[in-house]
C-alpha cells in the first residue's frame, strides 16, 4: 500500500505566557527600584592618560567643585564589621554620636538614601530635614562645603571628622579625589594634607581619559602592552 503523506504544518509558539511575565517583571523594577538622587554639584574633571580603573563598591568620594567647595560622599556597601548595616547609615550614625547632633531616624534615612553632602555640622541636620527644594538652595550657596584645613589636628577641620567616621564604618574604603577643572590647586592641596597628616597616603584622583600622545614613553609601553 503507499505511504499516506501527513501535511507538514509550521510550528507556532503562544508568545502570550511570555509577554505577560515580561510586563510582570518590567512593573516590578519600575516599582521596587530606588533611584539615586543626583549630585548636588557639577564637576568637569581634567583629562589624563592614566588607564586605572576605580571599583564599584567601598569608594570614598571627596568632591571639590569650581568653587573650592568640599562635598563628601561614601557608597552603599554593607558592612561584616557593623553587623551587616549599611555603611552610609553606620557613618550618619557614628557622626551623630560623635558630633552630637541630635538627628532623627528619618534625618538619616534622608543621608542614607542621598548622594553628596557639603554642609558643615552646624547646618547638617537642618539640611536633613528640609525639602529637596530647599537643599538644592543650600548647596547653591557660597558658603556651602564641608570646612577643610591642612591638618587632621585642627579642631575646625570636619573633612578629617568625616574620613574618621566613614573609615571605622568600613575600613576598606578607597579614597578618590574628583576635582573641577578650574579648582585652584591650594583646596586639593589641603584635601592631600590631611590625607597626609592622617597618614593616608594612597588615594585616586579621578580624571577623564584621553588618547596617550604618540612618540610618548606612555605610548610606548601602551603598544607593548597591546602586543602582548
């Protein structure tokens, strides 16, 4: 008897088990993500030719805008040495502590969640405490900035008191340096003093990457490297 032919039909596939829980997930990141605030100044750093890269996490961020204004800031790692906080919520803890400023939970939660603050203590928690509105007025001030000074030892120095703290929150922060173009070179130079009074003496600065001139021993030592 001959062989009776089935027709051949294309396969399909129901796509719509697979768009719904794409929906799904896309409302879920929409809900539950916590964007971070943006910085409360602009920097525009100079160029270098230095290919370094700085890691993700445990970063201490010490900003200097075209101003000379100091602004400090610290990831969110969590911690093993604190039980597991969080570190920017241990360091807004131990600044409190330390400064006695008489901060309320949800003046910290406001740290814990922000970016950069440049706000001497004496205006920290009513910084905090005010509306985003109201910061960005503040951090629009001349006399905004964290107060820094050559030596760690100077009473007045907050920088050095907030290095302190940030460093037994989480020993393992790297220091960075992220300066304008045009910041005069005597507010990076106390930033460096009482790095160095503190007897800190590796940190990074941050810079924007440009093309290594050719003919160079940097460019030199580039082409080897890529031969290799």
């Amino acid at each position: 008897m001959p062989k009776v032919k089935m027709a051949r039909k294309s396969t399909t596939v129901d796509m719509t088990a697979m768009c719904d829980v794409a929906f799904l997930l896309l409302t879920f990141f929409m809900l539950a993500t916590k964007f971070k605030k943006n910085e409360p100044i602009m920097v525009k750093t100079p160029s270098s030719i230095s290919q370094i890269t700085v890691p993700d996490t445990s970063i201490m961020l010490i900003t200097v805008d075209n101003k000379d204004r100091v602004f400090f800031s610290i990831d969110r790692k969590f911690v093993s040495t604190y039980n597991n906080n969080e570190a920017r919520l241990a360091l807004i803890d131990g600044i409190d502590q330390y400064k006695g400023l008489g901060l309320t939970n949800n003046e910290k939660v406001e740290f814990q969640n922000g970016a950069s603050v440049g706000q001497p203590f004496s205006r920290l928690k009513q910084y905090l405490s005010s509306s985003v509105e109201q910061q960005k007025v503040m951090d629009a001030a001349p006399d905004a900035g964290i107060p820094v000074d050559t030596s760690a030892d100077v009473p007045t120095n907050e920088l050095a008191q907030w290095i302190r703290v940030a460093r037994n929150s989480n020993p393992y922060l790297r220091i960075c340096i992220k300066g304008d173009v045009n910041t005069k070179y005597p507010a990076i130079d106390k930033i460096i003093s009482t790095l160095g009074s503190m007897k800190i003496f590796r940190f990074n600065f941050i810079t924007d990457l440009e093309q290594v001139p050719p003919g160079t021993p940097a460019y030199q030592l580039a082409q080897e490297e890529k031969k290799k």
